[in-house]
C-alpha cells in the first residue's frame, strides 16, 4: 500500500513558513539597527549615527566605509579621517600598545583620528580598565602599556554639576574657519592637564571640551559631547559646520566599528554574497550540494552486516526467489487469471468444453479483492477441472536420475 505525502508535506510547508518568517523578522531587526550598541553606523534609530554615516557618502568625491578588523591589522592611505563614535574614557584610556602605535602610525602619516565620547553623566571616570563587558572587547593591559591619556599629554576630567548643560562655547583664537559660536554640550567630561601641543576648540566653564593636536602630517581629535554625531542630534539640533570640520579634507572617511564589539567573520553566505550568488544562486548549489551527498551516501542507514563489513548469505533456493519475484510483480486479483493463461500456453491439449468452464469459473469471482484462502480454494478447483486425473504430459516432463552428490535443500519452500 502507498503511503499519503500529505503530512510530510504539510509538515514541510509548515516549516518552511516559519523559517520564511523568522528571517523575515530578523531582516526587520537589523534593518532597524537597535541590535546594534549604541553610535553604530549601523543603527538607525535616535542613539545611532546611520544619517551621519550615509549623509557623508552623498558628499561628492567622498568615500565611506566601515572598519570591522582591530586597529593593528588596519592599513589605510594616509589621506583617512578614522572616525571612533561612542567611546567611552577607558577604551581611550586603556589601548594597547599595538592599537596605539597602529593609530600614531596614521596620524603622523597624516591621516586623522577623531574620538567622540559618549554622553558621560553619573559615571565615574576610568581608573582601571573594565573587566567584563558585553560589547566591547575585554583587555588585561600589562604594567608595560602606557596610558594614552597621559602618553598623549592630557587626562579625563569631570566638570561641576552647575556647569552640566550649558552650551560650549568656540574659542576665539582657534584659526579653523566655518565653526558655530556655539555647540550643546550634554556630558560631564572633559579634558585637563594638557600638553602645549592641544588646541582647545571649545571650552565649558574654561574647560576645554573638544580639541586637537597636531602629530606629524596629522591631527588626533577629541570630542567630548559625541551626543552631536547622533541620529537624534542630527534631527533636532544639526550643527553642519561642526560636524564637516570633524570629518576633515580627507576624501575618504572610516567608521570604526570593531571597538564597539562589532566584527565580521568571513563565513560561506559573506562570500557566497561577494562573489555575486544571489539566493537563486545559493539554492541551486544547495541542490547540488545535497544530490551530491545523496549519490555517495543513501539517506537510508546501511544493514549491520555493510557497516561491519561481514557478508550475509541468506539461504533460499530459486523456487522462494520466484515466489518473491511473482509477489512483487503479479496483483492478487490477477494471480488466478495469470496461472489460468500459463496453463493454457504449456498445456496445449485442453478439450474447448473443459476450457470454456474454467473461464466461467474464473469470472464468478467477487469484485472485492479475494483473500488468500479464497485463491487457494479456486486455484484447487481450476487445477482438478484441467487436469483431473493429475497426471503430467510425458513431453513436458523432465527425465532426470538422482544425484548421490547433491546435498538436501533446507531453504524454506511455501506453499501456494
């Protein structure tokens, strides 16, 4: 009996559906950016700096592009503005000594480094690096990494609780031109001690909140209030010129994503996608992939006897391997009527009365398929029609003489 496809089926399609909507779903997610940490280029609600991002690729003879390998294995041409959004102090703080001789490399090769901080309110600042964090790269630096702060002439600072909130304020002796007078500074930190080589930009309460240093051929920049590179910032309180003068001249500008936990690994689907496989693409090799497989392999576990490697021999003689082949090959409602035709083919010498009634014998038999009882019965009866004496024809039957030789067959014979 043929067994239904139409669970299996229904069970596919089902699956098929759920899986068409979680992807669905998980598209949905990412498009939206909020599994993203927050100032990710690739976050688009108010805490990410997507329109930052896709506003300086609509700049003519400008190049975005975002950076998801560290610091150390970066190479880049020297006419490169690197943009770090959402530091925090520590991760500025604590580099290590690779990380921050890759990013002296660039800047003395004259390329710019921007770091724009993260709103920083009730936190306290950096006095050892952060054990544990989900998102961002945990580090133990060793007493011989020096800290950058200090390496690079200033140290984090914390302006008072009345000063919080109000506007920075541009100094009047900088020499950069298109900057506002002033900007909204909505964070507590800020930048102290420093190195006659910084220039303040803006200050709050006389403290210098955004500021740069030339090195080399370049120029490192800091940002306090970073709340300005948001997408939420962007939205309410643009400040166009501020943001051009951190992107630089440079005609190509990299979003650094790797400092904010977010690395890609060069999987099948990423390369499959980059050497131009759609999804029709990726399902035909899938196809092939499993057609492949199937060729090799059968889907069907193999016997004990083929994983082990012994060899079964089964011991039936050729009359079971008829009855099997009959079985497999002859319905059961044709079996009589099959049986009937090959004696007629062998026998030859049937009176035309004695035949006609074994054909009238055979069309009494019931529509609804006969039992095994019931084939046995009438096979005896068609048998004791055609031949009533039992006997065989001398032509048809064989002249053998026993075989001394011949070992007894044990193989199991049924019977009709």
């Amino acid at each position: 009996m043929r067994r239904s496809l139409t669970g299996p089926m229904a069970l596919l399609a089902t699956l098929t559906l759920m899986a068409i909507g979680t992807i669905h779903l998980l598209g949905l997610r990412f498009r939206a950016g909020d599994a993203f940490p927050p100032y990710s280029s690739l976050r688009s609600d108010p805490l990410g700096t997507r329109i930052l991002h896709d506003s300086l690729a609509r700049w003519e003879n400008r190049t975005v592009e975002r950076l998801y390998q560290p610091l150390e294995s970066w190479m880049a041409p020297p006419d490169t503005t690197l943009l770090l959004a959402g530091c925090m102090p520590h991760d500025m703080a604590f580099l290590t000594a690779s990380e921050q001789a890759a990013l002296v490399q660039h800047v003395k090769s004259g390329g710019r480094v921007v770091f724009a901080f993260q709103p920083l309110i009730k936190e306290p600042l950096p006095s050892s690096p952060p054990v544990t964090n989900r998102l961002r790269r945990t580090r133990s630096p060793t007493p011989a990494t020096p800290r950058a702060d200090t390496t690079w002439g200033f140290t984090f600072a914390r302006l008072p609780e009345s000063a919080f909130g109000q506007p920075a304020d541009r100094v009047d002796s900088t020499s950069a031109t298109g900057l506002p007078t002033q900007i909204p500074c909505h964070t507590r930190l800020c930048f102290t001690n420093l190195a006659t080589a910084w220039i303040p930009r803006y200050t709050v309460d006389n403290q210098p909140v955004v500021m740069e240093r030339p090195l080399g051929a370049g120029r490192l920049v800091l940002v306090s209030p970073g709340y300005l590179l948001s997408n939420e910032a962007l939205f309410r309180n643009r400040q166009t010129g501020f943001i051009a003068w951190i992107a630089g001249p440079h005609p190509r500008i990299v979003f650094d994503e790797q400092h904010l936990g977010i690395s890609r690994m060069e999987g099948f689907m990423i390369r499959a996608r980059s050497l131009g496989f759609g999804p029709t693409g990726i399902w035909f090799a899938l196809c092939i992939v499993l057609l492949l497989a199937r060729i090799s392999r059968p889907l069907v576990p193999a016997p004990p006897s083929a994983r082990t490697g012994r060899v079964v021999f089964v011991r039936q003689d050729s009359v079971t391997a008829l009855i099997n082949l009959l079985r497999r090959h002859i319905p059961r409602r044709n079996l009589l009527g099959t049986c009937l035709d090959t004696w007629h083919a062998t026998a030859g010498r049937v009176p035309p009365a004695t035949w006609q009634q074994a054909v009238d014998q055979l069309a009494d038999e019931p529509d609804k398929p006969p039992r095994a009882a019931d084939i046995v019965r009438r096979y005896r009866t068609l048998a004791s029609l055609l031949n009533p004496a039992g006997r065989r024809d001398p032509a048809h039957t064989p002249q053998t003489k026993p075989d001394a030789t011949r070992r007894p067959d044990h193989g199991y014979h049924p019977t009709a």
